[in-house]
C-alpha cells in the first residue's frame, strides 16, 4: 500500500543519527543507549540536541500523515482513521528499522507523538504534554513513552476511531515496550541515568 510505504520512507528520515554524522562527526547508535532517537541525542549530546531530533521526529511524522489526509481528501486512499493509523505505524516502524542502517534505528516515542498529531492536533498535544509531565516528574523518558504509547491505546477506545485502529495502537504499544525493556530493567536496577542526570552531565562539560 502507498500510504505504508511513504510512512516508512518519511521514518527512514533519521535526524539523530544525521544530526550526529554532520556535526559530531559520530554514530549516536555507539554512545549512550545505543539508539537513534531523540532519548539518546539528550543524553549523548544534550537536552537541546535531544529536543532538536525530537522536534524533526514528530515533523516527519505530522508531514506524513498530513500527506495521507491529503489523499483521503482527493479520493485516492479510503476514508477514515486507519489509513493514518497504518501511516503513522509505518513511520515508526522505518524509524525503528531503518532499511540502509541495518534495521537499527531508534524507538519511535517521538514519532508516535507526530502521528497522534497528525491525527487530531488537540490529542497529539495532550499526549506531549502528558509525556513531558510524567517524564519530568519521574526522570525517565521511558516511563513518559510508556504513558504516551498507553494513553493512545485508550483514546482510539473513548474516540470509537475503530476497532482496527485500535489494534494498530496495540501493536505500537508492545513494539514500544519491547524497544523500552532494557531501559525499564535498569530502571529496577538503579542503574538508569536520566533526564536531569544527562542535563547536568553537559552543563559541567560546558
């Protein structure tokens, strides 16, 4: 299908790892947590790298599904919310699994709040600043995806965007618990850093 196809070609658009290639001469993918996310950028690079990539994470995202509404509009993809729910999929999953870097990409939290954008503006902004609240409050940006990826499921549920939607949120939210186990395991070891943690690493560098 087309619209699958332009969300993984748009989630192939991988802004930390090019980011990290033009600037710091680097592959984030063997710094920090060994990803291509904005997660990583923040901790690697800092806080404002991190919400640069995060800011071009959700863009391609929104520029997606945009592009798919577009085409609902015109008659050439079916009416409804799962034409954008499989485009915003595919954009995280080209995210994840970046066909020209070895399928080793990031864990698409940002993206997926793109998609939830995409889909109805006042969502994806409840979804950020939800992310945002709980990952300042509890220091892990895992826990905040965990909120964002589950609050998703739900409001497919309350908004009746229908019952195949509401499988494609179910499938996001276990991709995104499975990218996020290791950080989770850490997080039970004590041996997570965090969002403060990585914000007070690169003032001392400065």
């Amino acid at each position: 299908m087309v619209i699958i196809l332009i969300g993984y070609l748009f989630g192939n658009l991988q802004s930390a790892y090019i980011l990290g290639r033009i600037f710091k001469k680097v592959d984030i993918r063997k710094l920090g947590f060994g990803n291509s996310g904005a997660s990583n950028a923040a901790v690697s690079f800092g806080w404002s790298w991190g919400i640069a990539v995060a800011l071009l994470d959700i863009a391609k995202a929104v520029l997606s599904v945009v592009i798919v509404r577009r085409l609902m509009a015109s008659g050439y993809v079916d009416q409804g919310y799962l034409p954008m729910y499989l485009n915003g999929a595919a954009v995280i999953f080209g995210h994840d699994f970046p066909f020209y870097m070895k399928f080793k990409g990031g864990k698409g939290t940002a993206s997926y709040a793109g998609m939830l954008l995409g889909i109805n503006p006042l969502l994806g902004i409840a979804g950020i600043l939800l992310t945002t609240l709980v990952t300042v409050v509890t220091d892990h940006i895992a826990i905040g995806t965990l909120v964002l990826v589950t609050s998703g499921v739900i409001s497919a549920i309350v908004l009746g965007h229908g019952l195949p939607s509401v499988m494609v949120s179910l499938l996001l939210w276990a991709v995104s618990l499975w990218k996020h186990i290791p950080n989770f395991k850490r997080i039970m070891a004590g041996t997570e850093h965090g969002l403060r943690h990585a914000i007070n690493k690169h003032k001392k560098n400065k």
